[in-house]
C-alpha cells in the first residue's frame, strides 16, 4: 500500500483590463451585465489525500478559497480501478 498527501496554497489576484463591463442574456431574457470590478483578490488553498495498492487508488481533496470576505468550500472523492 502507498499514500501521499499534498498541501497547495496561492493567491488569485484580480488583474487590470480595460474592455469594459460586457453585457450578456440567457436566450430570449432581460439582458444584464456583469461588474468584474466588484470582483477581488483572495486565497485559495487544498488538500489532496491519494493512496491504494496494485491497481486500485483512493483520493480525496478539500479546496477552499477567500474572496470579497466570503469563503468557499468545495470536497471531492474519486476511485481509480486498474485493469
């Protein structure tokens, strides 16, 4: 049997442009623009824990992530079979 575990941290940071705020619609909806202005910096980090043996591997990860002072979490699991 084998594990590993794996720690990521960074930051997202908001760079500059200048297009503008670009308006958009779902097919016959009131058109509405989104503010990329209102968006900002913040954290992101995770948490992989990997193992098995032979042909089989287990997996979970913890992701989350600040950004304009509300926090995010998101948790995922996966099965890998060999064959």
């Amino acid at each position: 049997p084998w594990s590993q575990t794996e720690i990521e941290g960074g930051r997202r940071q908001t760079t500059g442009g200048d297009h503008g705020p670009p308006t958009a619609r779902f097919a016959d909806g009131d058109p509405f623009t989104l503010l990329p202005e209102d968006r900002d910096d913040g954290w992101t980090g995770s948490l992989r824990l990997v193992g098995g043996n032979g042909g089989t591997q287990v997996g979970a990860e913890l992701h989350a992530e600040e950004q304009s002072g509300r926090a995010s979490l998101a948790f995922r699991v996966s099965l890998g079979i060999g064959f």
